[in-house]
C-alpha cells in the first residue's frame, strides 16, 4: 500500500471527518499535526489554493476538502464502505452530506466572530439541527440505517464539536429535550468503538477553544 499521511489539525472537525473514515476502513496512516498560525511548507505545497487542512496525501499526490477526500477514500479502499450499494440510497446520502457542507462553516464561525456574523452562524446551526431532527433520520438508529456512514460522518463532526463550543460561549442551542432524535442518534454515534476511540475529549477540546475565545475578544 502507497503510504498515506493526513496532514491536519486535532481540534479541527474536518480533520477529524478523515481521521473516522480511515480508521473505518482500516487503513493505517500517519498523521502530521499542524500549527495554523505557522503552517508548514509542505501544507501550502499539497493545498496552494486554500492552504487549509486536512490534506490527504497518498503515495505523494494530494487530495483536499473534507468530504472531497472522504470520496477519494471510499472509492480507492471499497472495504467496509461508508456510501450504500443502492443508487437512490447514494443520491441520498449526497444530498445530506451537501446539506451539511453549505452551512457546516457555522461551527467555526459561531466560536471565532461576534454581533452579526454569529447571530448567521447560529441561525445557520439550529437550521441544521431542525432539519436533521424533522427530516433526516426518521427514527432509525443512523442516517442510513443501523451502521456509520459518510452522513453520520458528515454531521457529527458537527454536533460533537458544537457540544463543546456552545458550553464555552455559554450558548445553548442544541438542548437534547427539544432534538429527541439527534440526541439519541449522537450517543449512538459517540458509542462506536471506531469513533470513541477517536474523539477529542471534551476537556481537551473546551481548554482549545477557550484559549481561541479569548484571543477573539481580546482583539474585536
């Protein structure tokens, strides 16, 4: 096997999108931590039009964009796949994935802005989470049935990460009270050995984004 490396940032939810779909396939990888406010050369070299993580890098060629490389991998290691085998199942899943790509930014801008521009994000975050809970799981365990997949994927990078950053900014969007279904459909997520085993603690991630917070404040 070509080696893999994952060049990318542990508090990061897009990077940790990549991280569960590798180790759901089984495929061993290295990851190289970077520092964001001093990225490395070889980050702007694999990513010269964004610059931003994570970066998939396979036998030397890079791949990027979260879900661009969750595609990538589902297509080059077909064990264990995320997408179903039914070509309306699939364009379902597209569909949920897409849905979560357009406003999934929230989550970053509702911890780093303030006034308006977090007022959007937050508009933009309980939009996903009403129509996750209305529309998108429908009573079943997962997104697409009773295993993990690129949706579950997709929206937990979110939810989980949201728990955090809704805690150190004091606001409470997602109540389990009021999202019955997403409340029992992140435990189930949390609970995966794949993906327990790869989640940031909530300390460490709260200790982050606390630091991130007040640096944010100390220059508006």
């Amino acid at each position: 096997m070509a080696e893999v490396k994952l060049y990318g940032a542990w508090t990061s939810p897009f990077n940790g999108r990549v991280i569960w779909a590798l180790k759901l396939k089984g495929i061993p990888f290295e990851f190289v931590q970077e520092d964001l406010r001093n990225k490395s050369a070889l980050l702007l070299q694999y990513n010269p039009i964004h610059k931003k993580i994570p970066v998939l890098v396979h036998g030397g060629k890079p791949v990027c964009e979260s879900m661009v490389i969750l595609e990538y991998i589902e297509e080059t290691w077909p064990q264990n796949p995320l997408l179903p085998t039914d070509p309306y199942d699939r364009a379902q899943a597209r569909f949920w994935v897409k849905f979560v790509e357009d406003k999934g930014f929230a989550i970053r801008n509702f911890l780093l802005t303030t006034g308006q521009e977090q007022e959007k994000a937050m508009k933009d975050l309980m939009e996903i989470l009403e129509t996750a809970e209305q529309q998108g799981l429908g009573g079943k365990k997962f997104f697409l049935g009773d295993k993990v997949g690129i949706v579950d994927i997709a929206f937990g990078s979110i939810f989980y990460w949201l728990e955090v950053v809704q805690d150190v900014l004091g606001v409470r969007l997602y109540e389990p009270h009021k999202f019955p279904g997403l409340h029992s459909w992140i435990e189930n997520f949390k609970k995966e050995p794949v993906i327990q085993e790869n989640l940031p603690t909530y300390d460490e991630l709260s200790a982050a984004f606390k630091a991130v917070r007040l640096q944010i404040l100390a220059s508006a």
